[in-house]
C-alpha cells in the first residue's frame, strides 16, 4: 500500500482517540458538575453500559469477522456508522431535556450514550482490525503505527485539553458539535486509506462465537496481554478524568490550566513516539512496556504532593515521557498475539481479538466511574459548595496519583509473565513471513509454535 494511503489509514485515530477521550474525561463531569444528575445515578449508568459494551464487543468482531461484501469485511461497518456515531455525539453534550429535571437528564443519558457505544464500537473496531490484516510486513506495520500513534496523540491532546477551552467560552453544545464534524471527517479519511483491498486477507469459515471465544481467551499470550492492558487502560481513564476535579477543587484554576496540563503530558509524549520506537526494536516490546509502565508507575507519585498550577503543568510534562512508551506498545503487542493466533489455526480473526480486549477494556469506564463516585462521596465532595471538606483535596490527589499508579503496577505484573517474547516470538515471525505476513496453513504452522 502506498504512503499516501498508510497516513490517510492512520488518521482515523484522531476521531477514535479524541471521540473517547473527550467522554472519557468530561461526560462525568459535565452531567454530575454541571447538570447536577447525583454522581451514583451517572455512576451506575455508566456501569450498565459498561456490561452492555462488553458484550457488544465480540459480537461485533464476530460480525465483522464473517462479513463478505465488495468492500471487505470492515468497511461496510464503517461507512454505516460514521455519520450517526457524529450525530449522537453531538446530542451527548446537548441534552435535548431541560436542565431542572434531572431524572428525564439521566434518561437521556442513558439513552444517548448506549448510541454512542453502538455506533462507535462498529466504526472504530473495525477500523482497528484493519491494522494487522492490511498490513503484513513488519517494515508496513513500523510505518504505520508510528503515524497511528502520531495522529493519536494529536487526538488526546485535542479530546482533553482543548474541551475546557471550548466549554468555558462556547458553551457544551459548541464543543459537541465540533468534535463530531472532526470526527467524522477523521473517520471518511481513514475509508480512503482502506479502500486499496490490495493483499487483504479472504475470508474464511470461521469458528462459531461461543466456540471463538472460547479458543481467544485459551490464546494464553493473549490472557496475559487483555490483563495488563486493562490496567494500563484504566489507569489512562483515572488520570484524565480526576484532572477537571483537580483543577477545580485543588488548584482552583481556569479551565486554561487544565488544558496546559494536558497538553503539555501529551505534547512531551508526540516525539518520543521515536524514542520508544527505537527502545522496542533494541530490547523487544515485552521488555520495552515493561520498562515504560514502572518509569509511569514511579512518576505518578509526584502527584500527591503537588498543589501548585507550576508544578501541575511541569509534571504533567514528566508523566509524556513514558506514557508514549505505553501508547506505542499495546497495538504492537496485541498484533502479534493476532499474527501467533493465525500461525496456529491459519484464520485470520482480527475483529475477534480486537472485540475481545474491547469486551475486558470497556469495564475499565465502568470501574473508573465506580471508583471516582466512591472517592468524591468519602471524601464529601459537594458540588460548587463555597468551601468543600479539606478530604475532599485529600481524595482527588489519591484518584491522581495512587490509584492510577496502582493500576499500572497490576499491568507490569502480568506482561511480566506474558510469554510471547524471544525465540517464541521470532518463531512467529518467521512462520509469517514466506506467506508474505499471512499464514498459509494451521496444520503445519502450529507444530512450530507452542
């Protein structure tokens, strides 16, 4: 695939990264905060989405997996998901019910939200699952994911530091609307990117979905991947979403200090995209996500003594160093779980293990939410109140340091008894490459690989 279409490919992770992270950090806020809905009814909205979305997940790569049509078996999805998925995320920061009743609000949140899980779970799991079945040499896959990245990062730079300047001064249903239409037009550039079917794999008859399930969670490279991706998720999901409260309650500054933190922790993060890039291809990705998830670990721990807005901005910079590494890594990683998979049953399901680690990810919202809610109410968090209990500083400092800190520790320990490294992994790739990056055969192909 030419160059051209590998960036154009790539840019979808702008919409993909600043759609969720946008959510992931302001939804909570906006409707507890600003709409006054009480933190445990959102909370345990949240949670039920949260199971709704796990299971929406395989059952969608499923789908995907299976589809036969001109286009492919992703590009359907997308194209019918794109402009209802900018839709709907526009009416979440809309609420089409008035602000006084907040039981219709937490209805309409409800609702709206369950949408936006649909829509985008179909766009951007499809999207995904492209990476390693468009892409099948390893210099392909180093290109691209370098862009990927890049256009991520761009993408949580825009979904969290930017909002707090669009709210303050344009109001929420401004910063909906413009997210949606960058979004979208993200989301048509990367269908241009994937429309060159050239060396795209065949569909064949796969496994049913108990049965695929089954033999995905079985993949004990993968168990050990889903695992310490979760924690690292989670703790991405902690971090942005206890910053608003930080800056509020802690820092008492304008939303303009907020966006300086985020920004400056993923500004720091875009150019050592390269750094980490060179540090995986010397030492190998389990040692390298090792490596950046302790460094993480380590530096989240100047957060509980920090209380100035300085001090905020100029570690939130400390925290881009490693969190690059870790952005890098778990797609490099989960693609060669997908390639082991192929190299042993000669089927190509991309959309399974992409559902799959979006079946055990997607509770990480549900548990951030639950444990942000816990936090805020022990601490007696009273919204907008003239003078807030001095726990509640207390508890935003642990939901910023500690507890995200917590998580990623949970990660390292399980990549540190992730097996697919070494010779296992050189294996891989050997058995890989005669076909050009797609398995020819299970049978004689899963004798080489344990």
């Amino acid at each position: 695939m030419r160059t051209g279409r590998m960036v154009a490919y790539s840019a979808g992770n702008v919409g993909a990264s600043m759609l969720i992270q946008a959510f992931s950090t302001f939804a909570y806020f906006y409707y507890v905060d600003q709409l006054r809905v009480p933190d445990t009814w959102i909370s345990t909205a949240l949670v039920i989405h949260g199971i709704f979305n796990a299971v929406l997940n395989p059952v969608s790569g499923q789908l995907s997996d299976g589809t036969k049509s001109r286009l492919g078996r992703r590009l359907p999805w997308m194209i019918g998901g794109m402009l209802p998925l900018a839709v709907v995320y526009v009416l979440i920061w809309s609420p089409l019910v008035a602000k006084t009743h907040v039981q219709a609000l937490l209805v309409y949140f409800f609702i709206v939200v369950l949408l936006y899980d649909i829509f985008y779970v179909f766009v951007v799991l499809n999207w995904t699952s492209q990476f390693p079945e468009l892409f099948h040499r390893l210099r392909d896959r180093s290109v691209v994911s370098a862009w990927r990245q890049m256009f991520g990062i761009i993408g949580m730079i825009v979904g969290v530091a930017i909002p707090p300047l669009i709210y303050t001064t344009l109001g929420w249903t401004t910063l909906g609307l413009i997210f949606g239409i960058v979004g979208l037009i993200s989301f048509v550039v990367a269908v241009y990117g994937s429309w060159d079917r050239t060396g795209a794999a065949e569909v064949k008859a796969g496994l049913p979905l108990g049965q695929a399930l089954v033999a995905t969670f079985h993949n004990r490279s993968f168990v050990f991947y889903v695992i310490g991706s979760f924690f690292f998720q989670l703790a991405f999901q902690i971090i942005p979403g206890a910053i608003p409260f930080f800056g509020e309650y802690v820092l008492h500054a304008s939303g303009l200090v907020q966006t300086l933190m985020l920004g400056s922790m993923f500004i720091v993060a875009l150019p050592m995209v390269y750094a980490w890039s060179a540090i995986t291809n010397r030492i190998g990705p389990r040692s390298a996500v090792i490596t950046a998830g302790t460094i993480f670990a380590v530096s989240l721990i100047g957060f509980w003594f920090i209380s100035s807005q300085t001090m905020a901005i100029a570690w939130a910079a400390v925290l881009g160093l490693s969190l690059a590494g870790l952005m890098i890594l778990l797609d490099v990683l989960l693609s060669d779980v997908i390639d082991e998979d192929h190299v042993k049953t000669g089927t190509p399901r991309e959309g399974m293990y992409f559902g799959v680690q979006g079946f055990i990810v997607r509770w990480g919202v549900s548990l951030n939410a639950v444990l942000t809610t816990e936090v805020l109410n022990r601490s007696h968090y009273v919204p907008h109140a003239a003078h807030e209990a001095p726990a509640v500083a207390v508890g935003i400092h642990f939901l910023l340091s500690f507890a995200p800190m917590l998580s990623v520790l949970l990660a390292v320990g399980s990549f540190l008894f992730y097996p697919l490294h070494g010779q296992r992994l050189k294996t891989v790739k050997e058995r890989l490459a005669p076909a050009g990056g797609r398995a020819s055969g299970s049978a004689k192909l899963a004798q080489s690989v344990p």
